[in-house]
C-alpha cells in the first residue's frame, strides 16, 4: 500500500481500541480491491469524544466506525442520523459526506444478513425475541 496525497483515511474510534482487529482486516481489503485507503485506530477518551468528532471533519476523515464506550453518546455530535441509527439509539458509522457528518448503524441490517446467510433464515414478517 503505497499512501499519498490521494489516500482516504478511515479507522476506528473508541476506547481503548489498541485490541482491535478491525485495521488488519479493512487494511487488507482495501489492498486486495486496490483501493487508496487507509484504515487505522484512533483510541479517543470519553471526555475528548466531542473534539475527535469535530477532528474527523476538520482532517476530512472519510469515515469511521464507532465502538464502545461512544456507540450512543457520539449521536448528539452529528449533523444527522439514518434512520437505522435513530431506532436503534446508537451510531456504529460515520461517514462524513463533503463535511457533513451522518450516523448509521449497520448492525440490525447485519445480524438479519448473517441469519440469512449462515442460517437460511428470512425474518421478514416473523417475531422473536432477542435476549
């Protein structure tokens, strides 16, 4: 991976985050697809979360993925939510978007995804419980 000006910066921010696998494995995608991006961790203290979100704008972050402790608090810092981060009352996505900052939250959509995928399940239109 050869980083340049062109290089889209991405990563992870949460505490403490050094444990992560995430930057091996975006890394390594990014590589196979031949993309100019870099994936790296940034481990943001709880009382510093609303000055690392205003960094992401200010360094044109293109995105990051949020982990705990921030998943719920960092929702007040954005300039807007998807729906899907709105319901669940957490954000697990930044995506800054010409420096507007949008939460999602992919992780209903992916756990409906692996049961269909693993388990052969279709849960449109069924009830269940989660415990």
């Amino acid at each position: 991976m050869e980083i340049n000006g062109k290089t889209k910066v991405t990563g992870i921010l949460g505490y403490p985050v050094v444990h992560s696998l995430s930057p091996a494995m975006h890394n390594a995608a990014f590589k196979k697809l031949g993309l100019n991006f870099i994936y790296l961790p940034f481990e943001v203290y709880p009382e510093e979360l609303y000055r690392a979100i205003k960094g992401i704008r200010a360094l044109t972050i293109a995105g990051v993925n949020v982990t705990l402790p921030h998943k719920e608090k960092v929702a007040g810092f954005l300039d807007e939510l998807t729906p899907e981060a709105q319901s669940i009352g957490a954000v697990n996505t930044i995506v800054n978007i010409n420096g507007k900052l949008i939460g999602d939250n992919t992780d209903g959509q992916g756990f409906l995804q692996s049961l269909e995928t693993e388990g052969a399940f279709k849960a449109q239109g069924k009830r269940c419980l989660l415990i």
